[in-house]
C-alpha cells in the first residue's frame, strides 16, 4: 500500500476531458472526526478543524440554510462576477474570485489562491453540470452569469436523510447533504459501463477478473474505509469509503468527464482529501441516474 505525505501536485492537460494529477506525494486525509448530524456550526471562512484547513467549502449558516429550503436560485449570497474569459493556467485576482466564489456555493475548487490549475477545473466542471452548462475549462460569459445567479443541485432523494450523500450518475456529480444542507458538490466518474477482464498478483497468485464496470443504483450506506492508498485487485483506491460491497467513494489520479471506473465512484484527488472527514459511517448512500453518452 502506498502512503504519501505532501499534497499532491497538479498536472494541468492540454485537452479538456481528462485531469491526471502526479503520482509522487499524495497527502494524507483529513483527520478531523465527523461533525454530529445535527450540528450546523460552518463559519464563513470554512469548516471548523482540519477540513477547514483542508479547502473544504465555505458557507455561512445562513446561506446554508436558504440552500437547503429554497428551490432553484434563492437563498445564495451576492455576486458580482468580473467577466474576464479565463481559461486553463490563467492567474490573478479574476480567478481568486472565482475560486472562491466556487467554495461559497459548495463546490472544491482549492485554496483561493489565484492559480487556475486541476482542483479549480474540476469544481468548475462540477458546478458547470449543475447548471446545465456542458462542462469547458473556459470561464466565459455564460458561466459568470450562472455564478452571479446559481441553481442549486437537483435534489434526487427529496425525502432522504439530513445528512446522506447523492450520487447523480446522468451529471456525474455528488452531493454531500449536511442537515439537509448540500454542503460539497463534486465533479465524479462512476463505472464505464463496458465489460472488463483484467488479471493481477492477489493473494499470492495470478487471478483473472471480469466483470460489467458499472456502478448500480440504488440505497446504500458507507461502511468501512482505509486511509492513504489502498491497492484492489482493480486498482489504487486514495482514502475509500465503501458503501456498496466493493464499490466506494476515492480520489483517482485520473477523474476525466465521462464514466470510466470499474463501478467505484471516482473523486478528485483534493476533495478525496477532506471528504473523510465529512462523512462518517452508516451515512446512505443514494445512486440514481445512468448516463447518456
């Protein structure tokens, strides 16, 4: 099993669709234990503890609180977008503004630190789907618009727990709800759908495995989980929380824009890092949707 110790450095690709982020130094998860339920207490500037410090979103109770109530675009704090195109690799304070703009709203996009590199691509893609935008590396006038006035995520389990996790397999996206607040919004990529056979060294021998790469839908809840890298016999796992037999929640090195795990739901490797310390065990787990390609 592979533990690293430094936070993981971003490869930013050339062609939008696939973000690969460096194999070498990988940080460890947030270790702050999950917060109870029934507990709102987010300050504006982020999480309390280490997921705080982690580059958790940022919301205040109150924007928190409208989100969860209000349907649609009600409910979020103002913006008012700079309106300067952005693209891959771009710096300065249109970006740092949109960063945390992103973070404001639920989404991980890193720290605000005015770099547009992998983490803020992917928040992007995410609140891009959710909008009903087809996901661009491109800040143009269409997404500032979304930004100054957003929706919030389709609620898919309207009668779900406070606290739960949604799977949305049609956007590819996941939902992490907080007394009943949709607290992290993440970019995924769920099971291929396309049939495997691969072979691998376990337990001592070569072993051949297949199956239909699909990730099921259905109700579920988090189980156990392992912390740093965990090796299947499909793969390295970053900090997985499983949820359905062999199926979890883990940070990839690759998340691209379209199905292609062995059924696991794939996470940026950044939101893998706090998302343990959000979410505890025995937390459903819904999954719905199939996506159209």
């Amino acid at each position: 099993m592979m533990r690293g110790r430094r936070r993981p450095a971003v490869a930013m690709l050339a062609a939008v669709g696939a973000v690969t982020f460096a194999t070498a130094g990988v940080a460890g998860p947030a270790r702050a234990a999950a917060v109870p339920a029934g507990a709102v207490t987010y300050a504006r500037a982020g999480l309390a503890g280490a997921a705080s410090a982690a580059g958790a979103p940022a919301l205040t109770a109150t924007a928190a609180g409208a989100r969860g109530v209000l349907p649609g675009r009600a409910g979020y704090p103002p913006f008012e977008a700079p309106g300067k195109t952005l693209r891959l690799g771009a710096k300065g304070d249109a970006v740092k503004a949109l960063q945390a703009r992103l973070r404001e709203l639920g989404y991980v996009p890193g720290s605000a630190d005015g770099r547009y590199g992998g983490a803020t691509l992917t928040a992007l893609w995410a609140f891009q789907k959710v909008q009903g935008i087809k996901p661009t590396s491109t800040v143009a006038a269409r997404t500032w618009r979304a930004l100054e006035n957003p929706r919030a995520p389709r609620v898919l389990v309207p009668r779900g727990r406070a606290t739960r996790v949604e799977v949305d397999l049609t956007k590819q996206v996941m939902v992490l709800y907080r007394a009943g607040v949709p607290m992290l919004i993440s970019h995924i990529s769920s099971g291929s759908g396309v049939p495997y056979t691969e072979y691998a060294v376990w337990n001592g021998k070569r072993q051949v495995f297949s199956g239909s790469a699909r990730t099921p839908t259905g109700d579920y809840t988090t189980t156990w989980r392992a912390r740093g890298w965990h090796r299947s016999y499909l793969g390295q796992l970053y900090n997985p929380i499983f949820f359905n037999g062999g199926i979890a929640l883990h940070g990839a090195l690759s998340v691209p824009l379209y199905p292609a795990s062995h059924g696991c739901v794939r996470l940026p490797m950044n939101v893998a890092e706090i998302l343990p310390g959000m979410l505890g065990k025995g937390v459903p787990v819904h999954v719905r949707g199939a996506f159209r390609r």
